[in-house]
C-alpha cells in the first residue's frame, strides 16, 4: 500500500503535465513530452494502484463460512456470525 501511495506521489507531476496536453501516455511519449523512465514510473504507479484494488474471491458458502475445508479463523467466524444473525 505505501508503495503504491510513493508511486502514485512521483507520478502525479507526470500526469498532471500529460492532462494539461490531452494527451494519452503513449502519444506523450512520442510527442517526447515524457521521458522512458517517467513512462516506466506511470506504468510502475499504475500496476501498484491495480495490485492494491484487487480483492479477495470467494463463493457465497466460503464467504458465509458454511464450507469446511480451510476454514481459518476468520472465516470460523463469519460461520458463526452468520448462524447467529439466521437464529
């Protein structure tokens, strides 16, 4: 998470030069508006942003705790938690 956050910090000033042309990356690279490295940094700041979004997957059974197999200790208490609020 804090890498994300340096990351998307340094790219900020990239982006901000990039939005004022109405530019994509891409053609500000081209145009030469933005180095390599600053367009490396975008992606980089990009991936990081992705990696911190993604979630967790489970079925509504693994969610709700009602399979078994695996169950760790939070999962035992959505279980319980779960049979408590259905009575």
């Amino acid at each position: 998470l804090e890498r994300a956050f340096l990351l998307a910090r340094d790219a900020a000033p990239v982006l901000r030069r990039i939005a004022k042309a109405r530019l994509s990356p891409g053609e500000a690279m081209e145009a030469g508006l933005i180095t390599p490295d600053e367009s490396d940094l975008l992606r980089a700041a990009a991936d990081a942003q992705a990696d911190v979004l993604q979630v967790d997957s489970f079925s509504l059974e693994e969610y709700l705790g009602l399979e078994e197999k695996n169950a760790g200790p939070v999962r035992t208490r959505l279980r319980e938690n779960a049979h408590l609020a259905n009575g």
